[in-house]
C-alpha cells in the first residue's frame, strides 16, 4: 500500500463560526482550513470576483512598457511577441498578439523551438527577427533574465518589452520595460501570476489607457488555460482570473479550445480546472514536446472549422505519441535509478530521451520515489536537463549557486530546466547531489496528505458537496478538500478495468454506505483488509445518465 504520511490540519477552536446555522461542521472546518473565518471572507472566496484582481499600474515599468507601445502603433513599426513553448508561454503568445492586432499594430508571433533553440531569447532569433524587419519584441513567459541578449538586440536597434514570472536575478536586463510582479521594487500586491496572467495585465493596463478596459474580458479563456496549465496557486488574484476564464470557455470558448474538447470527448458547460490540467493542458502542450509550438498557436487562433479540425487531430496524435514515449523513458530511467542505491538527488541520463517529455519523466520519478529527480538528455557537445523536486527542497536555488557550470536555465522551486556544455555535467551533477544531501540529511522523506478534517461517513452527503463545490475551482493553493475516516468496514472489493489496474469497493462507517473508487490502485488488492482508515475525496460519478457521489479513495491504511 502506499506509504503516505497523513497531516491533520489543526481543528477549529471552539465556537468559530458559531453563529453560522448554515453551514455544517466538516464544512466550517474546511472553511477554517481555507483561513475564512467570517461570512465576509467566505462570500468573497465563493464568489471569486473583481475584487481579487489589482489595478495593472502598480506593475513595475508598466507606464513604460504602454508608452513604447504606443510610439510603435502611431509609427507603423513591426513588432514580435516573443513567447515560451509551454502552454503558458502559447497562450501568451496568442494573447498579445491578437491584443496588438485589435489596435492596429503589425505583430509577428515567435516561439523557439524546444529542441533547437530552447528556453528564452536566443541570438539566432533575434537575427531573424531583425532580417524580418522588426524593431519592438515584447516577450511573454520569458525574458527577465536575457541580460546578454537584450544588450544584442538593443545593438541591433530593436527594443524589448519584458512580460515575464519568473524569478529576477540580482541584474534586470536594461529593456524598454521588465513588467514583472516579482520584482524587488514592484509594488504589485500579488507574486504568483502565470506568464499568460503578466501579460493580460499588461493588455489590461494597454487598453485601460485607451479606453477599451471592457475588450480586455476577452482574453481570460487563455489566462485561465496558460495559468492552470502552469500550475500556478488558484488563490488571490489567479481565483478571479481562472473563474472567469473557464466561465468564458463554458458558455462561448474559441474554436480551438472547443475543437481540443470535443477530441478530449470533454462537455461544453461543465468544463472544470481539473479538465483543464488533465485533458486541454497536455494537448496543447504536445506541439512543443514532439515538434513545435506554433502548432498549437495556430490552433488557438484560427477561425476555419476544417483548419481548426486537422490541427486539433495533429496535437491528439502528438499527444497520444508523447504518452507512449513518456512510458518506455520513464522504464528506462527507474532502471537506471535502481541499478545504484537512490540516494537524495535521482539522476538519469541517456542520449536516446526525447528532450520534450524529458520534465516529464523527472515528475513521474519525483512522486514515485518522493525525491528530488533531473532527468538529462545528454549530447556530444550539449546536454539539456529537467527537474522536479519536493517541498523540501528549493531546486532553483541550488542550480542558481551553480550557474557558471550552465549555459541557460530557469524554473521555480520546484520545477526547473537548465542546458549545458556535456563536459560540465558530471561535476554539476556532482555539486548537485552534495547540496542535496546537505539539506535533506536527516529529513523522513515521505510524500503527504494533508487531511482537512476525520468525519464519519454518515457526515457528508449531497449538502456538504454542493457546499465544497462553491469553493471551486480546485487546484494548486486550493485542493480538493480531502477527509478520512477511521475504522471503515469494507463491504466489497474488486478490481476494474481492462488489466485490473483500478479498485471498486463498496464500505459502511457509522451505519453509512458508500460506494468508492480508488484509481491506481488495483496490485492492492491483496492487501484490502475487512477494516480500513480511509482518506478520500467527496466526487460525483455520471454513469448512464445518473449522477451519485461516491468516495474517491486517495489512501488506504489497516
């Protein structure tokens, strides 16, 4: 069974929300968990509404940034978005670009190709774009920390406007503007935009100044998408901004993003940011994997049904190819992990591993073994490295003390990349596994459930889903409220699906029956005892026309 340590989070005090009939414990208790201690709070979580979202000018160069952009409309210059090759970075792209176009401006997409150029401005690019005559590059989801490259373009007589969410170095590069909330002089109240939610600020800023601030609401479908898609905190302003998105993709999404559905065979009304993060995000972020990103930029902006129809087909196909790839390197990379004893950094390496699923296969590696994990496609002369990591450890931080053995890189805490010369990757990897050891030495690695609350199963019910449901929607920053249960008496248990791979059970807990599911979880079935603690999610499961709920079972433990 897996070993999961269940946190409980501390229980309400006495009398918190005693006034609050409306309401039954388990659901205060989540409301407690959420830091909403009073009808006002929770209204406005529920609501998820303006009141979240900032006024744009409090982001860094903004003034700046509008002020260039107006110079290059009233001049007629050629201008590029310039964005990343994830679905952030697409839907970026896609959002400025069809910005400037409603202006007037004259706009060329770019998006690097992930194997050839990777991450960020590249001087190749710059060449080009200047060969194509442009004079005004304004990035999205990269760029803060293009210190050389922003001093070539300049010598090359084009500008660049930076929209960007990654963390600054201690230098920002000497751009027109460098619009970024996590800045150290910004004065923007929230940190955690996606790159797609930076530049909608800064579209919102744009036609703010110009009075057209009620046009910018068309663009949060790509906000929404790009931000879960990055897996960004659904909290704060991010709350807004992704409600009203996936409002907009439910009653009128674009043809691409309907196109994407209807492969996913997803309903148009009842799309969640689960569906998003499951279903659309790896669709779209197929193209830049195994080809390259335009692919899926161009589905986001067509307007032909059969175009729209071929490139929807082409990313399921890519999709469906990245699947596969994805199962035959995560293989080969756990039997190199477990040919040596798994220390505290996992390593694996092979010239053979595409360079587009390579993130993907450290995040496997990362939840199976609950380590930090990099995963390297090494070259003759170059080598490109993804990373996942765990709560416990800041892998950014560590590749950032170790920069002058690396060419480029980039990330977050816990999800990076980096590329560079293969003479330099042992001893990285090296300095790497010594750092890692330092700052988990002596830690009880093991991955965590955070319990909201133990309830019995004659607690819950329709009432308290619909009101866990309000607290939608669900993601990183606001999980899936998760409950457990002690002493459970399982009824029945038997495998599902075609290789047995899934668990159905049926169980009762304080004269309670419940059916349940636990996905994933079928070489278990040995281990099903005739009493369990359960941790659970609360779910509805749509089966022939019928809508139950049922149990979602997360975890196990006799």
């Amino acid at each position: 069974m897996p070993q999961l340590h269940w946190k409980l989070k501390p229980v309400a005090p006495a009398g918190f929300m005693a006034g609050e009939n409306g309401f039954s414990p388990i659901v205060k208790q989540i409301f407690f968990n959420r830091g909403l201690e009073d009808s006002r709070s929770i209204a406005a979580f529920i609501e998820g509404g303006e009141a979240l979202s900032h006024d744009p000018y409090l982001m860094p160069d903004i003034r700046q940034a509008i002020s260039r952009i107006y110079q290059a409309l009233l001049s007629g210059e050629k201008m590029a978005v310039y964005g990343d090759f994830d679905a952030d970075g697409i839907t970026g792209t896609v959002l400025l670009v069809q910005a400037i176009q409603k202006l007037g401006g004259a706009v060329h997409p770019y998006i690097p190709h992930r194997l050839n150029e990777g991450h960020g401005i590249n001087r190749t690019a710059l060449n080009e774009l200047h060969d194509l005559g442009v004079t005004l590059i304004i990035t999205t989801d990269c760029g803060i920390s293009a210190i050389a490259e922003t001093r070539q373009a300049k010598r090359k007589g084009i500008d660049i406007i930076i929209t960007d969410h990654h963390n600054p170095q201690d230098e920002i590069p000497a751009a027109v503007a460098a619009v970024n909330p996590k800045r150290l002089d910004s004065e923007y109240p929230f940190r955690e935009l996606s790159g797609v939610g930076v530049s909608y600020k800064f579209v919102q800023a744009l036609y703010d100044s110009i009075g057209k601030s009620e046009e910018v609401a068309d663009f949060l479908d790509l906000v929404a998408l790009g931000t879960i898609a990055d897996m960004m905190p659904l909290v704060g302003e991010n709350r807004y901004l992704v409600k009203k998105g996936l409002e907009k993709i439910n009653s009128n999404p674009r043809l691409g993003i309907r196109m994407m559905m209807e492969f996913a065979g997803l309903s148009q009304g009842k799309i969640t940011a689960e569906d998003v993060s499951w279903a659309l995000a790896p669709r779209l972020n197929a193209a830049g994997r195994l080809e390259h990103a335009l692919g899926g930029y161009n589905l986001l902006v067509t307007e032909d049904w059969k175009e729209a129809h071929r490139l929807a087909a082409k990313l399921e196909e890519q999709n469906l190819e990245r699947q596969k790839m994805t199962v035959k390197a995560c293989s080969h990379a756990k039997a190199q992990i477990l040919a040596e004893e798994p220390g505290s950094l996992l390593v694996a390496h092979a010239d053979e591993y595409p360079a587009g699923i390579i993130g993907l296969v450290a995040g496997r590696i990362s939840n199976e073994f609950y380590r930090p994990t990099i995963v390297v496609k090494t070259g003759q002369k170059v080598s490109q490295g993804s990373c996942r990591s765990i709560v416990e450890f800041d892998i950014i931080s560590a590749i950032n003390s170790l920069s002058g053995l690396l060419s480029r890189y980039g990330g977050h805490p816990q999800a990076a990349g980096f590329s560079l010369k293969t003479s330099n990757l042992c001893l990285f990897l090296h300095e790497m596994d010594l750092i890692a050891r330092e700052k988990l030495e002596g830690l009880d690695l093991k991955p965590s459930l955070e319990i909201d609350a133990e309830v019995g199963l004659n607690e819950i019910g329709g009432k308290a889903y619909q009101a866990i449901s309000k607290l939608a929607p669900f993601g990183k920053g606001n999980p899936v409220p998760i409950l457990a249960s002690r002493g459970v008496e399982v009824i029945k248990c038997r495998q599902m699906g075609s290789t047995g791979k899934h668990l159905r059970l049926q169980v009762r807990h304080c004269g309670a029956v419940w059916d349940a599911v636990a996905f994933g979880q079928g070489d278990n079935f040995e281990d099903i005892k005739s009493r369990m603690d359960i941790a659970f999610n609360l779910e509805q499961d749509e089966w022939m026309g019928e809508t139950r709920l049922r149990l979602k079972l997360l975890d196990m433990k006799t």
